[in-house]
C-alpha cells in the first residue's frame, strides 16, 4: 500500500496525508479528552455537608417554577435554602413564589422591578442571588432545570474539598420526539465531554448555569462579572473561564447529580440560543479558543480530505480503513459517555450531527458577525 501512495500524484499524496494528520489530532481529542468524563471516578470524597444556597433567576417562568421547585425544595440535604430571583416578570410568578414559601420553610425571594431606563442582563439577577444568600457554597441551576435525584445537593457537597472553590456538573436534556430533540442531546452531550474532559486535565474553559457551583468568596474575591458585564452572556462559562484553575476545580457527573431541563422544540429557537452562546466564545483565554478551533479544524479536514480522497485517489481501501477507525472509537467513547450521563437514542446519528454541527456553527458565526445586535438572556 506504501507504494502505491507513493506512486499517486502530489495532489493525492497531499490528501491523504491531511486525512492522516487530522485522524490523529482528532484521537488526541477522543483519547485524552472526551474519553475522561466516561472513565470518571470521584477519588476524593469530603465527608462535610456545609450549608448550601441554591440560586435561580427567573424571568416569567411560572409554570416552570411550579413543577420544578419543589423538586429542589425537597433535597435530601441538611443545610440549604433556595433562593428564586424573579427579574421583571409580567406573569404571575410573584404570587406563586409566594405562595410555595408558605409551605416550603427553606424558599425566600427577591424581586426586580422593571425600569424602562435601564435595561439589565441576566448578571444582574445572579448578582442579587449571590448577595442575597447566606451561605458560602453556591448552587446554580435555571427555572426550567430540576435535579433527576434528591440527592443531587448531597452528591455536589461531596466534591467541596478544602481546596476546591468551583464545581462543575452536567445539565441533559428530556428526551422527547423528534429530530431536533435528538440534535439537541447529542450536542450537550458533546460539550459536556469537551469541557468536563479539559477540567479532568486540570484546565476548565467554562461551565453551565443549569448545573454548577462556585464560593461566594470566590465571586467577591475575582470582583464577579466586572470583566464582561457589558456582554449579555457568560454568566457562567465566561466567569468559569476567567476564574477556574487547576487546583480550584473539581467535577461532579455521578447520575444522582445529573439536572434536566425541557428543551425548546422549534428549530428556530434553538438557533437563537445557540447565537447567543456563540457571542462569548471569542472571549475566552487564547489556549481554550485554541483547544476549540483546532477539534472543530481537524474534523472539518478530516471530512473534506476523505472525500476528495474518495474522489482523487482510485484506491479506496485505505481511505475507508481511515474512517473506519474513527467511526469506531468515535462511537465506542460516545457509548461509554451517553452510559456515563444517562443519555440514549442517538447513537447511530452521531456521525450525521458530527458533520452538521461545525457547519451550522460556522454560518451562526457568520450571521452574529453581520447581527451584531444583543439578544435578552431568556
């Protein structure tokens, strides 16, 4: 076979060889990153249980609120309070709120009014949740996310070792029907492996609102969102970003810590989301952006060059024992990831979304580029 490549032309020779570098950048990633979040196990277990402040910003979110507080309210944990930040809402879920903090003792909120000369993003409402709360250890999650376990609050307390600031968890999705529910599960998933294996190799570029927790004191400390409070988002990838380190970062995706949330099911405001998550990338520290663009690269030449070798090269056994291999450690480290983080249903369209999903980015990012219009954060 080596003689044969050797005798095809410069322009064969080149897209193979690309088609080979990329394969292997491409295994570095599986291999060294995305493998980790499956073969996770806790090795450090504290034994404290210290009192803990759940915060969520609300903005008209009252049906969401009804099904899921409660949910939160009734952790099986000894120390925690809830605390609901309902920023402007024009529903009813002043008097809901008002209504559960009757029965549930460990529930308190606070209220932005609405004021037509200023307009806020969502930073302010988790500014007034921190300083409203009375404890150091933070829990973040949305109005529309409830915890798949009680012991959700008790599996994060487990990984507040003494020289542990920030935790990081993994916030799925309902299953549900369709395409577009199935597009949306395989993408967190594949974020979720992206920053939860970077964090494993002692450098996390972000986390997600719908599942994290951070000190208090750590947000004091590193003056909170002061750096980007101009942008809309980042409340919390940009924050993780700007304040993780190796040593103050530790993960915690048992499947008792796992939140969900109702995805959206129109394709259009996935995309509105997905614009608006996009807006903060570029804000990241030059070797997260890197880390980012070289695996979004890499498969993107991955795919190019293994057409064109289907195209230019008559011999196409090597070019399909090339995708081959990672077809199959790409599946297999999807398997053991969905395994690892309850997920299930899309397996066999990973290789379909793998190829859509760096495409559809490059466009988002071209269209933010010609819109640079900021959108609310809900």
């Amino acid at each position: 076979m080596i003689e044969q490549v050797l005798n095809y032309s410069v322009i064969q020779q080149v897209s193979l060889a690309i088609l080979v570098v990329s394969l292997l950048i491409q295994a570095v990633y599986y291999f060294f990153y995305f493998l980790k979040p499956a073969l996770w196990k806790q090795k450090e277990v504290s034994n404290n249980t210290p009192p803990i402040s759940v915060i969520i910003c609300a903005k008209n979110e009252e049906e969401n609120l009804r099904k899921n507080l409660p949910v939160i309210c009734e952790q099986k944990y000894k120390d925690f309070e809830v605390i609901v930040v309902n920023d402007c809402s024009q529903d009813d879920t002043e008097i809901l709120l008002g209504e559960l903090e009757l029965k549930y003792k460990n529930l308190r909120h606070t209220t932005i009014e609405p004021d037509r000369k200023f307009m806020h993003s969502k930073k302010l409402a988790v500014s007034i949740g921190i300083k409203s709360a009375k404890c150091d250890n933070l829990v973040f999650t949305d109005a529309d996310c409830y915890p798949v376990s009680n012991n959700w609050l008790s599996e994060i307390a487990k990984s507040y070792t003494s020289d542990k600031s920030i935790v990081l968890g993994y916030g799925g999705y309902e299953k549900q029907k369709g395409l577009l529910n199935l597009m949306i599960c395989f993408e967190t998933l594949f974020i979720a492996m992206q920053y939860i294996g970077k964090a494993i190799n002692g450098r996390a570029y972000m986390g997600i609102g719908r599942n994290m927790s951070y000190k208090k004191t750590l947000f004091y400390g590193g003056k909170g969102f002061k750096s980007h409070i101009y942008l809309q988002s980042g409340d919390d990838d940009l924050f993780i970003n700007e304040h993780s380190t190796k040593d103050n970062t530790t993960i915690q995706i048992s499947q008792d810590s796992i939140t969900r949330s109702e995805p959206v099911n129109k394709f259009s405001q996935w995309i509105k989301q997905k614009r608006r998550h996009l807006t903060t990338a570029k804000y990241y520290r030059a070797a997260d952006k890197f880390y980012l663009i070289t695996e979004n690269l890499s498969r993107f030449l991955f795919y190019t060059t293994a057409i064109l070798s289907f195209i230019l090269v008559p011999e196409i056994v090597f070019t399909i024992t090339i995708i081959s291999i990672r077809l199959i450690f790409q599946l297999i480290i999807f398997k053991l990831n969905m395994n690892k983080l309850n997920e299930k249903g899309f397996l066999l369209l990973v290789p379909i979304f793998d190829i859509f999903m760096p495409v559809l980015y490059l466009c988002l990012i071209f269209v933010n580029k010609l819109n640079r219009k900021n959108s609310k954060w809900r």
